[in-house]
C-alpha cells in the first residue's frame, strides 16, 4: 500500500515531533541530573557547615552541652519504657 502526499506529511511531521520529543526530554534528564548534583554538594557543604559549627559551639560550652546531653538521656530513658509497655 502506498502513502499519498497527504499521508506522506502527515508520517513526516510525526517524526519531526517524536524527534523534538526525544531531545526535549534528553536535555530535561540533563538539566535534573545537573539540579540533583548541585542539591547534593550544598547538602553535603551544609552538614558539613553544621558539623563544624556544632564542634566549635562544644569545645567553647562543654558545660551547656554536657547538660543539655543529660538532659536528652534522661527525658528518653524516662519515655522510652512507657513507648515500649504499650505496645
């Protein structure tokens, strides 16, 4: 079966489009990947930012810290085996 000029276009630009398509959606991969490798390097640069700072804050308050880590302790040692009797 033969194509007339009509059909013959019409294959033509269906081509054309899927083409476009297929670049598009290559190039929109790209830019997410490049997207989700910045994302993670200023997530990485940002915890370790925190894991510096926490540091510092610690060797200039072991005091504060050292209570506030009790504290912590205390309040889950004192929740935890009424989380676990409920269950």
């Amino acid at each position: 079966m033969e194509l007339n000029f009509a059909e013959s276009e019409a294959v033509k630009r269906l081509e054309r489009n899927v083409q476009e398509a297929r670049e598009n959606l290559a190039e929109s991969l790209d830019d997410g990947r490049i997207a989700a490798r910045r994302l993670l390097r200023r997530g990485r640069h940002a915890v370790e930012d925190c894991i510096d700072r926490t540091s510092l804050d610690v060797r200039r308050h072991p005091v504060s810290f050292l209570a506030f880590a009790f504290a912590a302790g205390a309040a889950v040692g004192l929740l935890f085996p009424r989380i676990v009797k409920r269950k």
